[in-house]
C-alpha cells in the first residue's frame, strides 16, 4: 500500500496507511498517534473491561483522562479481548488489512496467544511489526517486566538526573515511553521505505525496540567519556558537566530564565549584555576547560545579574544579544504564549469532561510539514466507539458475531 502513495495538495503523508494498535499505556499509544496524526487510520485494541488504564491516569474528575485524549487521538476503538478465540480471530482479521502493527508488551505474549510476527507474517505477508518492550526481544533480560521508569534507571538517565545530595530524580513525564515510540515508528517507516523501493527482505518485518535502548542513545558521550577520561557522571542539577555557563538563573520578579551561554561567541556576547566587558574580553575564558573551572564564578555573575532584573528585561536583553535564552514555563504560560499559539501548537478541542462539552487546550502536532500539515482530527474516542465499524467493514463479522464479541455489554 506506501508505494502507491503520493502527496498531493493539503493531503496527509500517511492516508491510506492503516495501523493495528495493540498496545496499552504510552509506548506503543504514543507511537501509534504520530501515524494517526499524519493520516493514517490507526485502531486501537482494548480491553472490554476498563480499556487502556491511561484511561484512569492523572485525573480528578470525569471517567476518562486527558492523558488518554491526548495520546489517544485521532484513532478508532475497538473493544476486543485478546484472551478470547473471538478477539483473537478478529485481530486477525484486521491485521490481515493493516500495514503496521504496533504491541508493547512482555516479550512471548504475543506469541502465546497465537499472535506473534510468524502467524500474523502468514496472513500478511507486507505487515511491519513494532514491538516495544522494557529490554528488547532478545537478551538475558527479555523477559523482565520493564516500564519507562525502570529504563530510565537502566540506561544510566536516572544516575545524572537531580541534585547531587538528594536521591536520583527524573523528568516529570514519560520520557523512555516516549522516545521508544518515536524509534518505533522511525524503524516502521524505513521498513515501509525499503519495500516502497524494492527492497524487501524475506521472514517477518519487525523492529525491536527497547526502552532502555532509546533512552541509553540520547546520553550521548557517558560511556565513551568513562573509557577516554575515566569520568562517571554524577548528578548535578541543572547544570551540565563541562558545559558552562549554562542553567536556570532567578529574576528580580521571582520568575526563572534558563540561558544558555556555552559557546565561545555566545559567551561573550552574554557578557557583553550583561554589562561584564571584562569577562567578555578576557581569552583565557574562551576554552570549555577553562570555564568549567570558573563555574562558580561565571554562575554568580550571571545570578547577579538576572536578580536585579525582571524576567522580561533579562529576555529583551538577550534576545538583542543573540544569546539563547527561554523563561521557565508552567502550564497557564504555555497555553497563553502568542508563539505556540501562532505555530498551532495548542489547540481547543470540545470534550466531554463529566456531563457537557467543555474547551479544552491540547498540544498541537509535530512536526510541521508545510502543505501537508499534520491534524488532530478528534481527540481520544470513548472505549468500544468504533468497536461494530471495524468489525464490520474490516473484520467482516456479522451483528451476530459482533453481539457475541461485545456481549459484555461494552458499547459498540
């Protein structure tokens, strides 16, 4: 189906894919959205009972998250229990006219219902396989459960994240779910690529993605640092090793600026802005060694100043400097920023919170391809919504069989 798609005029890259989501939480959800999100029809297998537990996350009122709508969106429900002959027959058949599964879960489960890469290979011999879990398909370790926290430890993340004298801390999101279902679909569509070119290889196409693994690539230098320098990174706030000046620094108004001034020319036109021409000429600073052993000076410089500034003067004042800056932003800042605003990436959705529709701000799509823009069609659908459509038209079940699936009483 990708060789015989081309843009057109306002068109999205991915129409005419369609992708079989088979996954719970974040990893493959998130994974399954960036398609969803470029065109792409993506149906969402869950649980008759409960369905996805983002569903229940970070709530307090209401039956369904925003959690769940975000992550959830664009795509179409279907509530199938995978347990059962039933919805393990339908999967199937639903799988035999997708381009793309997507699956996060433990190692061997897939297989043990039947639904593993050789019998879903056999009744679609073009399909690509996704498969996330906490430490690959292979290894001593396949078969330890592993969530995105336990990567983050795993990969080394979690032992340079804090403040040296506390224990280790972490991004306030999830982000070795994530960056797992961005390779995901990277590897999905170099697959799709290489058949578009004829380039196909023989046996099931798969792409194995661990957690730890997406999360072990984006630490860059760590271990390469420890052979060459002997150096194992320690916490360090929010300061990087080796890399000065740069961090969060308080205004006079109580509000944070995060600058960064770690290039040599950046270094000095920060400088210059703050009105320290001495350290702006001073050439012994224009190395990284050389100020990585001035930290502490260069920092209390720059405090110095921003404390006797408001937020605004700081950004003003770097900005016509060309020194890379940005405020530290909470929700509320976010939602209200003309920039975001003007790039769409905030974006009200009508949403059933308990009884009525309310507006609700939701993050825009990434990224931005001009004339074929991604969409956030609708945001995360209720459980079962498009359970007898897909049956129907894809599985090919008739009302009997459809009743029989969703007999537990689950909307259809």
């Amino acid at each position: 189906m990708a060789q015989n798609l081309q843009l057109e005029g306002n068109s999205l890259p991915l129409e005419g894919i369609r992708v079989l989501e088979l996954g719970s939480f974040i990893a493959a959800p998130f994974a399954a959205r960036l398609f969803g999100d470029f065109g792409a029809e993506v149906i969402k297998i869950e649980r008759p009972n409960g369905g996805d537990e983002l569903r229940d996350w970070r709530k307090t009122r209401g039956q369904t998250s925003m959690l769940f709508r975000t992550l959830g969106r664009n795509k179409k429900s279907v509530a199938l229990d995978l347990r059962s002959d039933v919805g393990r027959e339908a999967v199937k058949k639903i799988a035999a006219r997708c381009d793309v599964v997507i699956e996060n879960f433990r190692p061997g489960t897939l297989e043990k219902w039947g639904l593993g890469p050789d019998v879903l290979t056999e009744i679609n011999p073009d399909i690509v396989m996704v498969r996330i879990s906490g430490y690959g398909q292979t290894g001593p370790y396949k078969d330890r459960a592993g969530f995105g926290s336990s990567a983050e430890s795993f990969a080394g993340l979690r032992y340079i994240t804090g403040e040296p004298d506390r224990p280790a801390g972490r991004a306030a999101a999830s982000m070795g779910d994530t960056v797992a279902g961005l390779y995901g679909v990277i590897g999905a569509l170099m697959l799709m690529l290489q058949k578009a070119r004829g380039g196909r290889q023989e046996g099931p196409q798969t792409v194995d993605v661990a957690l730890y693994e997406g999360v072990f690539s984006l630490l860059e230098s760590l271990v390469p640092d420890y052979d060459a320098y002997g150096m194992i990174r320690k916490r360090t706030g929010g300061a990087l090793p080796g890399v000065v000046p740069t961090g969060s620094y308080l205004c006079a108004d109580g509000l944070e600026v995060v600058i960064g001034g770690n290039s040599n020319s950046v270094f000095v036109r920060l400088m210059k802005a703050m009105g320290r021409e001495d350290l702006a000429s001073d050439a012994s600073l224009l190395t990284t060694e050389a100020r990585s052993a001035r930290e502490e000076e260069l920092n209390g410089a720059i405090s110095a100043w921003t404390g006797s500034h408001t937020l605004a003067e700081v950004l003003e004042a770097l900005d016509a400097a060309g020194v890379p800056a940005g405020p530290v932003y909470d929700a509320p800042s976010i939602a209200e920023d003309r920039h975001y605003l003007a790039r769409g990436m905030i974006q009200t959705h009508e949403v059933v919170v308990e009884d009525k529709p309310e507006p609700i701000r939701f993050p825009g799509v990434v990224p931005k391809i001009p004339g074929h823009e991604g969409q956030v069609r609708w945001v995360g659908p209720e459980l079962g919504e498009h359970t007898e459509e897909v049956l129907r038209t894809l599985a090919g079940l008739s009302p009997e069989e459809i009743a029989e699936s969703t007999a537990d009483g689950v909307r259809a």
